[in-house]
C-alpha cells in the first residue's frame, strides 16, 4: 500500500513539476512580447514626434507666407473676401435614395392567427379531459 502511494506522490510531484516548467517558459515568452511591444510602442511614439515636429517646420507661417507671395501668380491666388462664405442654410444637401418598396411574397393573415392559437389550446384542453 506504501508502495502506491510513494508511486502516486512521485507521480503526482512529477506532473506539478512538469507544469511549473511550461508555465515558467508561458511567462517568459509573454515577458518577451511585453518587453517587444513596449519597445515598438516606445519607437512609434518617437517617429510621431519627429513628423509633427516636421508638420510644424514645414507649416511655419512666415514660410507659408513665403510660399504664397512666390506662387501667387502662377497660380493666381486670390486674397480670400467675404463673398466666398456662405451660410448653412444655402448648402444644397444631396437627396437621400428612395427606400426600395417591399414586396411581401406570403401573405399571412394575422387576425385569424390569434383565433386558430386559442381554439388550438381549447381543442387540446377537451382532448386531455377525454383520455381516462
């Protein structure tokens, strides 16, 4: 009897180390995607302040402004007037598409549903009191 309890506790001590051996290399792979997720995470984080520090290089005003008086008559910009704004109510909304009508293929008749439902459950009341 000692004998199978000595062989059900080594059993039993070697499957608990069998599973602490997986879950300690689960948990070091998972501290390794972690570790590599906080470190693109930490790289995208860097190349966004470079490209918004070059958004605001590149739309400096005094440069735009710059860029405006040497491209004024090539592309013949005009100083903006108040002409050119409008009011909400003038905007011309698009028309939203008719709803497509619906065809109904079997027609039911739901009056007499109602009527067959409550006659069906009398019907199988009066069967249940004639069996004996």
């Amino acid at each position: 009897m000692r004998t199978l309890l000595y062989i059900l506790s080594f059993a039993a001590l070697f499957g608990l180390g069998f599973w602490a051996y997986q879950e300690n290399y689960r948990t070091k792979q998972i501290v390794n995607e972690t570790e590599r997720l906080q470190q693109e995470i930490a790289n995208a984080r860097a190349r966004l302040g470079v490209l918004r520090a070059e958004w605001a290089y590149l739309n400096r005003p005094d440069r735009l402004r710059e860029l405006a008086e040497l491209n004024f008559s090539p592309l013949a910009l005009l100083p903006m007037t108040p002409d050119q704004f409008g009011r909400t109510d003038q905007v011309e909304y698009p028309v939203p598409a008719p709803e497509p009508d619906l065809i109904i293929n079997n027609p039911v008749e739901v009056s007499t549903l109602s009527m067959d439902a409550a006659q069906g459950t009398a019907l199988q009341g009066a069967e249940a009191e004639d069996r004996p």
